[in-house]
C-alpha cells in the first residue's frame, strides 16, 4: 500500500509541478510570480546556457534572487497537511517530491550540461524556440498528457 501512496504523491506532484508552471509562473497577470520566473529566471538561463546563479547560493538571501521558490513550496508543505487524515504516507510523499523539485531544478541550473542531458524538456522549455510549452520540470508526463510538448 505504501508504494500506491509514493505513486499516487508523484502523479499530484507532477501535476501540480506542470499546472504552477504554465498558470501561474507563466501568467502575466500574476506580476509578482511571474516578474521573477520569467524576467528573471529565464532570462539567466538564456543568457547564460541555461545556468542560473541565483541557484548557486544555499539557501538563497533575497526574494528576488530565488527565496520566494523555497518559501512557495513551505507554503504548500504547510497547505498540503490535511492531506495527513487522508495519509500520512501521502502527504509524506508529497514533502519528498516538493524537495526533489527543488533539488533536481536547483541542480538544472548550476550544471546545465547535466540538466540538458538528463531533462531535455525541461531544457527545450529555457533554451527552446518557444518558451510556452515544455512545463513540466522533472519529468514530461503531463505535457504528454496534455499535448504540451515542442521540440
């Protein structure tokens, strides 16, 4: 039962992963969000082959240098507890893919030969022609789910 409750945390991890990403880090509307991911972020990556200093510093000093992803995912930590009635498998699940984000994206961007090598859709999504589409980070699942994907 406990591996349902890994696979099921990593199906709404992936998810949630790929929905923040295009409609909320990529939502205009959202300045605050989307002013850092995309002002920012991206135009590291671009600029710098897909590395991103920001990522170099742990844990990061500044909002605008990358602390607000790490304060964004305690916030879903602390939001996703009632999760724990449910399962505390689940929600314990869940914690572990939130830092596997954090530390698999973080790595992305400090050593973007590794990143391109072992998460080209994440790579196509920086360094691609079109940087709206490719929105998933660790993995593609729901791009392919949802027809997201370019090359």
């Amino acid at each position: 039962m406990i591996f349902l409750w890994a696979i099921l945390a990593f199906f709404i991890g992936s998810f949630i992963e790929w929905f923040a990403h295009k409609y909320i880090l990529h939502n205009f509307k959202i300045k605050s969000l989307s002013h850092y991911h995309f002002g920012r972020h991206h135009q590291q990556c671009r600029k710098n082959e897909g590395h991103d200093s920001d990522y170099l510093s742990f844990p990061p000093k500044k909002w605008e240098t990358g602390i607000h992803e790490i304060v964004a995912l305690v916030c879903a930590t602390i939001l996703s507890a009632p999760i724990i009635l449910i399962s505390g498998w689940l929600w314990t699940f869940l914690c572990i893919y939130m830092c596997l984000y954090y530390y698999l994206h973080r790595k992305m961007h400090i050593q973007p030969s590794w990143g391109k090598k072992w998460f080209p859709w994440h790579w196509k999504h920086h360094m691609g022609k079109d940087q709206n589409a490719n929105w998933g980070v660790t993995n593609p699942i729901f791009d392919y789910i949802f027809n997201t994907t370019k090359k």
